[in-house]
C-alpha cells in the first residue's frame, strides 16, 4: 500500500484541526493521552485522547476501556507465504500507527490524491478526533497449524504452550463460522464511527493477502480497566467487572495480564492472551425473573453493586457469611464461581462490550455480551475458571455462548517495526 | 405496567446524581436542554441534554441529530382490540415520557421493589444521564387496515391519504421481514445504551400487546438537523446532507415537515410522515472506485463538500456551469437528482444513520445508511425524489434498498395524554 515509511509519515494529519498542538511532524502523535498511558488517569470520554500504537506493550490491553468496540477475526489467504503474511503485518502496523495518532491510512489522505486513482482511505473518519482509537493485533492457533496441519508460514515450532486450543465447555452451542480466526484485530474507540473506520481500512489494505472471518461491534463497555472509571452495567443492569484487574494496580498487571519470557515463548514477553465468547443473553426470560432471583444469581445487589454479604460495592464479598443458617452469597452465585478465592487466585483482565442486532424471528432481542479477556496463561485463567462457570454457575440458564475465539497477542512492536515481528526472527 | 399516573410519578429519578439541579419532583425534566428545544442551539454531545416528551410536536424530529439510533417496528397481536390499543399507547407514552426525563420506568426502579417481583425497570441505563433520548412514535398503513382489509381497531377511516402505500422502486430489492409494521418507535439518544435500555423497555411493556417485528441500530447520524452542527460522513467518505431541512429554517419546516389540517387529516396536524429504508453500501466496490469516480457520483468534492460546480460546502450547486463543454456536476449526480431544483422544491427533513453489523459469508462488511426522512406529504417529497434517483442516480451501483417502511407520527401528546389519542377521538 506505501512506498516507504518516511514518505507517508509526511502525509497529512487529517484529524490536525482537533488535534493535540505542538504535534511535531513525522513523530508520534502521544498528546493529551500520554499521562493516560502511563497511569491511566484519562476520562475515556476525551475525543482529542490518543495512545501510542509503538511500545513495549500494545495498546489496548490495559488502555482504559474505550466506550466501542469493532473486533475482527482475518483468515490468511491460501495464497499468502510467509513474506506475504509479513508484509501483511508491517503493513497493518504502519496503518494502526498512522490511524491511532489520527491521521488517515495513506499518504493522499482520501482527498489530496489524484482523481484517477482511488483514495488511499476510505474517508469517513475524515475531520473526526483521534477519539481515544486503539488497535491491538493476536495470532490464532490455526496461523501456526492449519487444519491440514501444515507448517503454511514456517512458525509451527514458535506456538506458544499457553496458546492452547479451548476445550469444549458445557452448553457450549458455537457457531465455527462466527469462532476461531488466524489473526484478530480489535479496534477500541470512544466514536464507533473511528473504529469501524478502522476495521475497514486495515480489512481492505489486507484485500488478497486476507479476508474477514467474522466481526463483531460493540458498545458500553462492560468492564473497567481503571481505578478512575466507573464501573459500568451489562444488559443483566448489573454492574459487571467490579473485581476486575485494574491498570493501576502493578503487581496483578503483572501476574495476571502480561506474559513473560520465563513462561517458555521468549517472542511472548510482554504479550498477552486473549480469549472473546460471544455470550448471547436470553434478556426476556432474564427480565421476567424476581428482584430477588437475579441478585441470588450474580450476588450482588442490583443498585449498588454490594455483594449480598453486605457493605459497598468495593466491599470483599465475604463467602462465609449466612443469614438464617444459610450462605449469604450463594455458592453457585456468578460472583462466587468467578472470584479467585475459588479459581486459586486466578484473575482475568476483562474487556467485554454490550452487543445488541437486532432481534429474532420470535421478536427478542439478540443481546448480549462479547467477552473478551487479556491474561497470562489460559491454562490457569480463563479455562479452569469457565470449566467451574460452565458446571455450576446460576447464570447459565440466561445465557448461551454462540461463539469463541483465543488468540496470542504479541508485546508492541518498536516504532519502525511490526507487531509479531519476534515471531520471525 | 402502572397502576396510576401520580403514583408512578412520585418514582425516583434513577439519573439525578447526574441530572440537572433543582429538577421538580412529579414534573416535567426539562433542563439543560430548555434551549436547545426552542432554538437547536445545543451540542449533541451533552449528556445531560434532556428534551420534552410532551408539546405540541413529538421530539426526535427537529430535535438535533443525536449520535445514536435504536429504531423498531411492533405488530400488534392479533388479540389486542381497540381498548388494547389505547392502554398500549397510553402505557408507551408515559414509560417514554418517564425515560426521556432520565427516570426509570417503574415507580421502583431496578432495585426499590420487592423482592419478589421482576424490577419494573431492566436497569442497564441506571446512572446513566438522559443523553438527549428522545422517543418518537408512528403508525403504519396496516395499523389502519390490515393485510385481509380487516379495520380491527375502527380507525380504517381515518387514514391519512398522504399515509399511502410505498410503490416499487427500479432496484428494490426488499426483505418483507425487516419492512413495514402497525407501530414504530424511534428512539434517539447520544448514549446507545440508553436508546437500547428504551426500546427494551417499551418492547417489555407491550408483552402480549405488540411484538417487535424487526429493530435497526445505528450510529454518526448521517444528517445534521441543524445549522449548529457540522454535517457528518456517510460510509462512502462523504458529507452526506448538506442542504438537509434544518430546525432554524421555520418556513422550511413548515412547508416540508409539519402536517397541516387544511391537508386533510385533521387528527395529523403537527405531525410529519416517516420513510425509512435499510441501503445496503457495497463498500468494497466502492472502495475500488477512483476518487474522480466517486465524485462524479455524488456531484461534491470528497474533502470539503463542495459542489463540483465550484465554492464551499455551503455553495449553491451551479447546474449549469460547465467545464470543457461538459457539466460541472453530472446530471446523474447524487446531488443533482436529489436537489430540490429538480423535485419541485420537494425537501426532506432527514434523520439517517449509518449502520454496520458485521459482514457477509464473502468478507464484505455489511454496512451501509439507514435512511430516515421526515416530511409533510410523501406523495410530494419522498416518492418522486425516490423515482428520480432509483431510476437514474449513479451511485445505484453502490447501494441495494433491502428495508422500507412508511408512518405517519402524529403531533405532540399534551401532558397526561398520549401520542396519537387524536387517532380516537
């Protein structure tokens, strides 16, 4: 798509006018967001908010939770080789660096270049705000082995130990063609408008060397990500996410989120990995149940968010409370299933988004929640934690997983560089 | 849902941490957006932006183009009678008067009630602020006749003759399942959470009365409704409604929105006539075309807008200049067929949405514009514009009509009352 690095990065900055000032030409654009980065003190609802797409992390991941998702899950043309898929990834890392500091994905923008050509970006970012954007790419476990078990790109012996594939939880009802993926890109933003811009361009740079597997937009996010965002609602009217691993706290980042050279995968160092559900809520069935029914579900009071042990919703729940000789929280409650206490400390980074298309033949709406988690090792966090979900969990009569997905996310790449690129060396 | 009017009023104000100061208990919500409502002076973007449900117009249509869309369509069951009907509006009127004013729509809320009984309200939208929702509600052709001519409610009678029939458009490719329907909500706000948390809600209230028959979301209007705000992008990169109806232009909008009685319905006067269709963009091709090409299409420039007869967005299209003997701007241009010039003075107040919900089973994003448009007399406006462009508009390549739909949206319940009690009178 680009000639060269230098002669883009001259290119114009389409978002300029609500831009940061002092963006200093062919350098990064990190203005307002960059003490967010770095401590996460930003509201997420700054338009003008940008992050870094270089580092030694991704962006994404512990980036306070942006309010829109658009995810998407490529497979690798049958016709792409190794240098294909590398030129592939470089190109999509050029463009995620160009689109996150908020500018347009090709050198002309969609307007400067000439009229016989067609316009490097599509254009319908155009004049938007860099709004908080975010892309962050993951390998699947069939980019390493194909279904035929072919070493297609030469990476087979480079597959990390934890990107295992996911077993086979109960009630699972997964639907392949919206599951799995060779790679995945998940775009974050706080305008869908700039995320779905993303989606689309970075899907159309990859035209011939990749198509979309499936897609999947989102809103209001489901989880916060930092000690400075409120802690938001899913379409239960829950508070979901009280528990969650927040940016702020270094030591659980640490444990729980990012993967580590002494872990075996040494290109992994600095990544982490993601597993998406698509959990379709049954909201009718859902809202016919009593007050007092779905706070025994989650646990939790439905106002504030308090474990039913009492006290605020930041209040530890305290499992071994009764009330007339009964647990107060009961132990099949979905915050009892899911606390680390029982899944030996296992903690999740989660990340999910509301999703709402429409409605069925039978006139309910098709809700529910795109999951999506960051962690270390699913070996010891998300699997054994949904294994224990999947068995016993009160929930699950309200819900139906309709899609999954894992994917290895490697650490950032070095401004020039691409992201995966240790996987090559 | 509610067993009386006052009752239901003394019922918290789930919003108010983030509502507007010195709100009267058991009236009306009316705040920040007071101005707003009289003048369109305000930003979309307020979150505490609240406007009426009750006046003399419904809100939601000259009201300033929110960001978010949550539109359906209901079928009335086949064993709701005429008193149904009107305890069903009754019922919608006031949950929508309670939700646009940033209130639950149970005298409970989600968590005030006993314990034995579902919460009255879902509760995703608690602590939510209003976020400018506005609720709009319509009435189809079949609400007056039904398919076998059967006038179930006696109101057969008093059909608007402007209420007519869609025709066929060239290159109609309609699904009947996701067209039409007896009643239409549309719900605007700048939070898509909240424009989902109020159809929910309605959809709920109207169990065993009415069920959702197909439901569109959407996000970036596609069209300023005011001369306050910027005009935004479409999918294909352009500034898409520049010479939209816009709420300061009184005799516009009163020559090409409000329904008067002297046309002939008297139960219709202040009240406008919807036309929705789902136009599904064919991106990709789009995406190959040459910027030359696409401009050519829309008759503007892709960066500023302007016409391609020269100046700046806001200039007058010049039809008759010419470039090297031929047309400036094509006259199968987009905006060229569109223009009221060629339609008889015929404008359109329009209220559009860009959807995109995932892609199709080839890769290709499944996008494009839900196309609203408000408007006294589609027999004069919509129709022979449609004719126009369905029959010669260049971007039909572009775009498939796979939705349609016609209502007519009665004025303004007065406080107490309910939209479309005109209708029974």
């Amino acid at each position: 798509m680009r000639e060269n690095d230098e002669h883009s990065r001259r290119g114009l900055s389409r978002r300029g006018l609500f831009g940061v000032a002092g963006l200093a030409a062919g350098g990064l654009a990190v203005g307002g967001a960059a003490g967010a980065a770095a401590g996460a003190t930003l509201a997420s609802t700054d338009a003008n908010a940008r992050y870094p797409f270089y580092g030694a992390h991704q962006s994404g991941i512990v980036t306070p939770a942006q309010d829109r998702l658009h995810f998407a899950a490529f497979d690798i043309a049958a016709s792409c080789d190794r240098a294909g898929l590398i030129s592939l990834l470089t190109d999509w890392s050029d463009a995620a660096a160009r689109m996150t500091a908020g500018e347009d994905v090709g050198q002309d923008g969609a307007t400067g270049g000439p009229l016989q050509a067609p316009p490097e970006d599509t254009g319908e970012a155009l004049g938007l705000p860099a709004s908080a954007l975010t892309i962050t790419i993951g390998f699947g476990p069939s980019l390493f082995t194909d279904a035929d078990g072919a070493d297609r790109f030469g990476i087979a012996d480079r597959r990390p130990s934890a990107l295992v594939d996911l077993p086979h939880f109960s009630g699972d009802i997964l639907d392949p063609a919206i599951s799995g993926g060779d790679v995945c890109i998940q775009a974050c933003a706080d305008d869908p408008q700039v995320a779905v811009h993303a989606i689309r361009n970075l899907s159309r740079i990859a035209f011939g060397r990749a198509a979309l597997r499936w897609s999947q937009l989102g809103f209001g996010r489901t989880s916060s990500t930092s000690t400075s965002q409120q802690t938001p609602r899913n379409l239960f009217g829950f508070k979901d996410g009280t528990a969650n691993v927040k940016a702020e706290n270094g030591d659980d980042v640490q444990t729980a989120v990012w993967a580590d050279a002494a872990d075996g995968t040494e290109w992994m160092a600095g990544g982490s990995y993601l597993v998406t559900r698509k959990i379709r809520m049954i909201i009718e069935t859902w809202d016919r149940a009593s007050l007092g029914e779905q706070q025994r579900i989650i646990g939790r009071t439905k106002g504030e968010g308090a474990p039913l042990s009492g006290g605020t919703e930041f209040t530890e729940p305290d499992f071994d409370r009764t009330v007339d000789g009964a647990p107060a929280i009961d132990p099949h409650s979905h915050v009892h299933l899911a606390h680390p206490s029982v899944n030996e400390k296992a903690m999740l980074l989660r990340r999910g988004y509301n999703y709402v298309e429409g409605n069925d033949e039978l006139g309910r709406l098709n809700a529910g929640l795109f999951f999506m988690a960051y962690q270390r090792d699913p070996r010891r966090q998300f699997i054994p934690i949904q294994r224990r979900l999947a068995a016993n969990d009160l929930m699950n009569e309200y819900v139906r997983h309709v899609s999954s997905a894992i994917f290895a996310v490697p650490p950032g790449a070095a401004e020039g560089g691409f992201v995966g690129s240790g996987l090559f060396g």
